[in-house]
C-alpha cells in the first residue's frame, strides 16, 4: 500500500502531482509519502502487539533525518551500524534506550560514542569485538549490554549481495563458537549479556527462513538460559521484502505471526529492525527525459529506444549493482504508443541504467517519470560520481511540500578539497 496515485490523468504523492515538486524543486528529486511511512510502520507495529517488542527502524535504508523522525515519533527506535548514524540518530530524536547497533567493524571510538549514549546494545559479530567493548566499557567505567549475533546458516534465498546467513557470509559468529563466546562474555564484569541476535538478509519474499532462523535462535536462547544466562532480549533483524515487480511478500502480519509463534512462551522482548519494508514502497526519484535516441535491437529485431534522463546510477545505485527492477511511471498523461526501450542516465557507464528492456509509453524530452519503490537503499547508496550533485529529498504530507534535503551545490562538490603546496598554480597564457 503506498500513496502514489494517479489523480485526474496526474501521478500524485498524496495530495500533491509529482509535476509541482519538479515545478518547485527540480529533478532529479527523491519525493517521500509521510503517510506511507507512517502506515508502514504502524502496521508493522500492531502486527507484534500481542508481544513486548521494540521496533528499531534500519536507518541504512534511508538515513534522512525527518525519515526516522516520522518513526521515533511514533515510538521507533533505530537500528544503527555506525558513529555517523549514531549521530545523526541521536539528532532525529530517536532515544538511546532504543538504539541497536550492528555491524562487523565497530571502532573505539565509536564504541566510546553508544556507551555514552547508553544505547540498548551493541550487537557483537566477533570475539575480538567482544574483546574491545570488554576493554573500552572497562576504561570508561561502563557495563556494555551485549547480544552477539548468530550465524545460523539458512539460505534467505535472495540476491548473492544481500545474503548475510550463510557459513559463507562474513556477518555473525556460528551457533558452536557463540556458545564459548557467551561464556566468556558472561565472566568479563564490563559486559551484560542481554540477549541474542540474527539477520539473515534482505528483500526476502519467503517465511521459510525467517522460521527456520528462529527455530536455530529460539534452541540457542533456551540453552543459554540453562546456562544461568538472563536472556532478555532476542533480536531478529530485518529483511522482509516488498513487491517491486511481481513478488509476493508475506505481508508484515503474516511476518510477525510466524516470528511470535517461533518464540512463545519464552520470557524476551523482541527486536526487529526492518529497513526496506518501511520506506521502499514510501518513495520515489522522479526525474525528466533529456534525449531520446535510437538504434537498431540486436537481431534485427526493430528498434531499440533509449530514454535519457537526468538521474543515473549514482542517484539509484540498485538496478546496476544488483540488477534490481524498479518500476517506471509517466507523471504526466502518458503518451501513446508503447515502444521498447531502457532508461539511462548522463554516466559514462554502459552499466548506468535505471530500467532495461521494458515496454514504456514512448515518451518525449521534457517529460517526467517516477521510478518507484525507490525509498529504500536510493538516496542512501547515492555518490558525487562524475561530479554529480546529490538530488534533493523532498517530503510530502497531505497537500504540504516540504524539502527534507536541500540539493547539492556545486560548491558541496570540492567541500575540503585542497590544491598540493607542490603544484604550483598555472601561469597565465602558458
Ligand atoms: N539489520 C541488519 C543487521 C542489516 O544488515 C540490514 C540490512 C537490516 C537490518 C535491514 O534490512 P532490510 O529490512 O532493509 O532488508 N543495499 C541493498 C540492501 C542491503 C541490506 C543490508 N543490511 C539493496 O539495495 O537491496
């Protein structure tokens, strides 16, 4: 369910046509339904209800701080992987009671920041990790709550890039090591172990996994605690997938049911931190033709029709780095006639394309487009390459427009860029 219809022969966010934000604010632009998010992340919400749970929005899926905002004020935490969205976390306003973070390579000082904070964990993926929160927490006269996040090898069946489940992934620690490790973990008077973690990847459109990952979890939470460990705490990641193309998803309920009954009976607080499912559907990057062009397809096969247009692969990484699908919609009336074409960018890449092989209106230069489902892992992911500015975010409310991230400057471009002393400035006329 998303907020981006077609009213009076016009794509709409909300109240408001996509044709006015680019009227107002240029493109490329990332344009965001307050609403969508706001209904994401209450179904996602109601859906745990029956269990004492917290929901710790992955801000690595878009990291815009009235994003997260529109979560912590519905009672959001947020699921961090560095000092940087630790801070800018912080800044959005979400409670440090609620903060998780995650990830394989977590610095000093960035450890020194969280316990600061006083986050609700640090989720630990190795023991030599283990061993710097132990040491840091000790010179700062702290006591670390710790999970460790288990490896416990099932296949997300999702894209190679964005499995992390497998022996094979460099994320979590195997179920046998974690054992020795929570022992360990369990004697070291700066760390208190609270609870136990996982996350086996992203954009999964099946249960089976997510049961089969609970199931390993659920057997290790009930071994620790016969171990005299207070487990309080089990945190399962994020992951869900949504529809981009022709996916089936399980819906969030279906999502929780499963999770819940996997760990009933079991006296823990659940933590989720679902990244994608909350704002995929929630945005778009609406962007305008430049140029069409032509060539013959490969087989003789009729024509081939580029569409030009003015974001690319550094304002959407997913198509080229994954292959990913997006759809694309016209903003406006859409042309007649339907032609074969894909949609590129101004990179100097063949792999800099927003959509391939698709049947499209045949569209015109000047003409807008959304590409859809584009609020998750878009403007996040997104870089200066070829000297391009970042795209501006704008969030829409009911009929209000507001931009969220002003555009790029030129300036921002050589922001604390420096000339060598040894190079000496060019002589006029030389
Ligand atoms: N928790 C942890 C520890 C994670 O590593 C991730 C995502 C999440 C939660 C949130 O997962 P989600 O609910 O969004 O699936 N750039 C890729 C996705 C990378 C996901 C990385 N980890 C993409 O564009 O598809």
């Amino acid at each position: 369910m998303h907020h981006f219809q077609v009213k009076r022969g016009e794509l709409c966010c909300e109240g408001v046509p996509l044709r006015r934000v680019a009227e107002v604010s240029g493109t490329p632009a990332y344009v965001y339904s307050h609403a969508t998010l706001s209904h994401h992340y209450t179904v996602f919400d109601e859906a745990f209800g029956g269990i004492p749970h917290v929901i710790c929005y992955s801000m690595k899926a878009n990291s815009n701080g009235s994003v997260i905002r529109t979560f912590t004020n519905l009672g959001g935490g947020v699921d961090i992987v560095s000092g940087g969205e630790l801070a800018r976390a912080l800044a959005a306003g979400a409670p440090p009671s609620k903060i998780v973070y995650s990830g394989v390579g977590k610095q000093v000082w960035e450890i020194e920041e969280a316990l600061r904070a006083g986050i609700l964990m640090f989720n630990v993926e190795s023991r030599g990790e283990l061993e710097t929160i132990d040491a840091v927490a000790g010179r700062m006269r702290k006591r670390a709550p710790v999970s460790l996040r288990v490896n416990p090898d099932v296949d997300p069946k999702t894209h190679p890039y964005i499995s992390t489940g497998l022996k094979k992934n460099k994320f979590g620690i195997q179920i046998a090591q974690a054992v020795r490790d929570y022992e360990w973990a369990a004697g070291r008077k700066n760390i208190e172990v609270v609870g136990v973690d996982c996350h086996i990847g992203s954009q999964l459109t099946e249960l089976s996994p997510f049961v089969d990952a609970a199931g390993r979890i659920r057997t290790l939470v009930e071994r620790l605690v016969r171990k005299g460990m207070p487990i309080r705490m089990v945190d399962i990641g994020g992951g869900l997938g949504i529809t981009y193309d022709d996916e089936l998803p399980p819906h969030p309920r279906q999502y929780a049911d499963a999770i819940v009954r996997a760990f009933s009976g079991l006296d823990v607080t659940l933590v989720l931190e679902p990244g994608r499912v909350l704002v995929g559907n929630a945005g778009v990057l609406l962007t305008r033709v430049l140029y069409t062009k032509e060539s013959s397809a490969p087989g003789g096969k009729g024509k081939k029709r580029f569409f030009i247009v003015d974001a690319a692969m550094n304002d959407l990484a997913r198509p080229s780095l994954y292959g990913s699908y997006h759809g694309i919609l016209p903003v406006g009336r859409a042309p007649r006639g339907k032609v074969n074409a894909d949609v590129v960018g101004p990179i100097c890449e063949s792999g800099d394309f927003l959509a391939r092989d698709r049947r499209l209106p045949s569209f015109s230069p000047g003409d807008l487009l959304a590409v859809m489902s584009a609020g998750a892992y878009g403007y996040s992911m997104s870089s200066n390459y070829n000297s391009r500015t970042r795209a501006v975010e704008v969030m829409i409310s009911g009929s209000r427009m507001e931009v969220v991230r002003e555009r790029e400057t030129l300036r921002d471009l050589a922001r604390g860029e420096r000339t060598a002393s040894f190079l000496s400035p060019r002589k006029p006329g030389r």
